[in-house]
C-alpha cells in the first residue's frame, strides 16, 4: 500500500499512514536502530486500523511476526495483517439462508431497513447492506452509557476468566457478553462479545447458530420517545412495555411547575400522546414517568 496522510486515503483499497516519532529504539537481537513510531495499515472495506511498530516491520523483515526491542515487544497478528492487505469488506459476513442477495440481512428484514432483498448494495456506496448496518449498529453500542440508567438506554458488561480467539481474524475475544437494555419500553437484548466483534467487522453473524436479531436490536437501540413536531401540534410516540403505565407531564418552563397529563397502559403497541397547543405557551416541556 502507499504511505498517505489518513484523510487522503482511499475507500477501495488499503493504504498506510506513518507516525514517525522523535526518538529511537534499538532491536534486541541484531540492535539495529528503527525509530519507536509505528504505521497503521488501514482497509476502510474491512473496517481495519492495524498498527504495527517499526520495531515490528523491522523483525517481519527478517521473518518473524513476534518482536522485541528496548522499548515495545508483542506480535504482528498475521491474520489481521493479511485481512488488512487484502480484504474486500466480507471476510467476517457469515451468509444464513433466506438472505437472498448474500448481504447479511435475511429476506424478511430488508423492508422494514429500507433496503431491497434482491440488490446487495441498494445505496451503491460499495458497502453491502447488512455489513453497513452492523458496523452502524455496533457504533450504536459503542456509543452508549456503561451501567444501569433509568433515562436512557444503557449497557452492561458481563466479562468471563476467560477468552476465545475469532475463527477469521485471530483476535483474543472476552468469553462473556454485554446485555443492553432500554428502561422506557423495557426491552434488552444480550450479545456475546464474539458476535460483537462480528458487528464492529460487518456480519451480525457470529455462526450459523448465533446471530444478532437486527429487528430487536434495532428497537432497543431506538430513541425511547420519538417527538414530531407539526404546526400549532406535537405528538410523543413511545413503545409502551406490557404491564407498564405511562403518565405525560408538560409545563412552560423546565423547572415547573408539571401539569398532569393522561395516564396509558402499556400493552406492547406504540402508545401517542398528541398536544394541540390549546394551551397558548410559547414553548412547552414534557416528561413521562413510568412505572
């Protein structure tokens, strides 16, 4: 691959950005002198930042993966490099039957995401479908707060003594798993750190046995309230948990004071609160408790 600068690089095909540092490190075997930066191998269709010390390249040179200088050792994982080197995007996609179009989403999914079950790349951005969503979905998860939080969706982290290295890449994977869970409409899904892996890589497909459901994913990870605003109109719509009461409060001002609003019975349909602005305010603020 060329040497560029990272916002150079290229979608289509791999390429390295340097990171030359002030300082020198010296091998422990021969003690040639290499500077202590590193390059990073990137491949934007796999979705791989590998970096790789110059002490490293210098060992790869003379045939070892492992390395060792005064200042950093480790290991070159080859599986990953060669991923890096020549991956098309689809290394981890494991394909399931009744996926029509092999793209990672089954047939019966692709309406509700938009997308066509007889066309892999419906965006024609050179990403198929159910890679794209997934590695979307997985920045989704990245994203949210660790530990219980009755506001908004959190996750929660379940780690085991013990690891497991991925079946494509080689990567050392914790043997436990995160459980998301959304407190408004009280839907949680969990996932094992291996099928995350397969997320952050673009297959909701760890195997033909464990796959991530994106449909319940999807409404877990989707904002509890969804507010439309129209003129002189404002309509909350929430997923309403089975055996859960809902109750809408609004005022002028965030510190109050709340008016009472209607009360709603969950019953695992959407539930709609719409407010017509009878009330003349020039802005209004809404909460809803749940219990």
């Amino acid at each position: 691959p060329n040497v560029l600068k990272p916002e150079e690089g290229p979608k289509d095909c791999p390429f390295v950005v340097a990171h030359m540092l002030r300082g020198l490190e010296a091998c422990d075997v021969c003690g040639a002198i290499v500077n202590m930066g590193w390059i990073e191998v990137i491949n934007r269709k796999e979705n791989i930042n590998l970096e790789i010390r110059y002490i490293g390249l210098h060992y790869m040179r003379h045939g070892s993966f492992s390395y060792g200088g005064d200042l950093h050792g480790g290991r070159v994982n080859p599986c990953l490099l060669d991923l890096a080197l020549r991956g098309d995007g689809t290394s981890h996609l494991v394909i399931l039957p009744k996926d029509k179009d092999a793209d990672g989403l089954l047939d019966n999914e692709e309406a509700h995401f938009g997308t066509r079950p007889d066309v892999p790349d419906s965006d024609g951005d050179g990403i198929l479908d159910g890679v794209e969503l997934a590695r979307k979905m997985h920045g989704q998860i990245e994203a949210l707060p660790a530990g219980e939080n009755p506001a908004k969706t959190y996750v929660i982290h379940y780690e085991m003594d013990c690891y497991l290295p991925c079946p494509v890449c080689g990567e050392e994977l914790n043997c436990g798993n995160i459980e998301i869970t959304n407190p408004l409409t009280d839907l949680s899904i969990a996932i094992s750190y291996m099928n995350l892996h397969f997320m952050e890589m673009g297959s909701f497909a760890a195997s033909a046995e464990e796959r991530v459901d994106p449909l319940l994913l999807e409404s877990v990870l989707r904002p509890g309230v969804v507010v439309t605003a129209m003129e002189n109109q404002m309509t909350l719509t929430w997923k309403g948990a089975v055996g859960k009461k809902y109750q809408v409060f609004t005022a002028a001002d965030p510190s109050g004071p709340w008016a009472e609003g209607p009360i709603f019975d969950g019953d695992g349909t959407e539930l709609v609160y719409t407010d017509d602005g009878t009330s003349g305010a020039s802005s209004r603020f809404y909460k809803i408790l749940t219990w």
